[in-house]
C-alpha cells in the first residue's frame, strides 16, 4: 500500500459517497487508475464497505446504553450461545469480546430507559451463566464512531 491508497482510504473515510470522479481528483489520479485502486482496496479486504451513518433520533435510537458484561464459565457452549444471542438483538449495534475483565462490551441503542428495561429484561438477563451486568448511560457523544 502506497501513499496514494492511503489518500483514497482517507478521502473514503471522509465521504464513501464519492464519484469516481472526484475521489481521482481529489488524490491526483486520472478516473481508470484511480477505479483499478479502489476495486484492489476492496478485492483485498481493506475497503470492507460503505454505510449510511443515520440520526439516532430520527430511528426513535437516541437512548445509548454501554455495558460491562461478565459470564460465569467461559466454554464453549456458553461463549456461543450468548454472542449468538446478543448478535441477533436488533437493539445492539456493538459487541465486543474483551481480555480480562469484563468479558464484554456491548453497546445498545433504544428509544428510552422502558425500551432499555425490556431489552436487558428480555434479551440479555434470559441468557444462561451470566454473571454480572454494569449499565453506563451515555450523558453526550463527545466523538462518535
């Protein structure tokens, strides 16, 4: 990877809706080199997609909630189950297997603090072996992901 995938991983960062066109521009390439690029950025795994970054408050998902969550036993029925579980809750948008403790990190997004009582109630507190639950509630997003 050279300086000029660099600019094109940069400026993607910025806006992944960039034309061709002007992401060429934008790192000093003519449109063909600059599309043969991006095409090998993507082939190989370093571009891994695109995404539309949507307002919480628009999707009634502005009440973030982080968690610290620890299981009893680590084997790996117990493993499995519980990211199987939480991976397909809609409410999570981020889960995170750690070393140490906790064992996880998981970032939820509801409506409110109810919605948030009947996700932990339903979704996280029915999964065997859990240990232990650490809710933080976000006061601000000062640097959104």
């Amino acid at each position: 990877m050279d300086a000029i995938d660099l600019a094109i991983i940069a400026e993607l960062e910025r806006d992944g809706r960039l034309t061709n066109v002007a992401l060429a521009q934008r790192v000093g390439l003519t449109t063909g080199p600059c599309l043969r690029r991006v095409q090998r950025l993507e082939a190989d795994g370093v571009i891994r997609g695109y995404r539309a970054v949507i307002e919480p408050t628009a999707v009634g998902r502005s009440f973030e909630v982080l968690i610290d969550l620890s299981l009893e036993a680590q084997d790996a029925e117990t493993v499995e189950r519980f990211e199987r579980t939480l991976t397909q809750a809609e409410e999570v948008i981020e889960l995170r297997r750690l070393f140490g403790s906790p064992d996880y990190f998981v970032r939820v997004a509801v409506a409110d603090l109810p919605a948030y009582e009947t996700f932990l109630s339903r979704h996280v507190m029915t999964i065997p072996r859990i240990k232990n639950v650490t809710s933080h509630f976000t006061m601000k997003t000062v640097k959104p992901a």
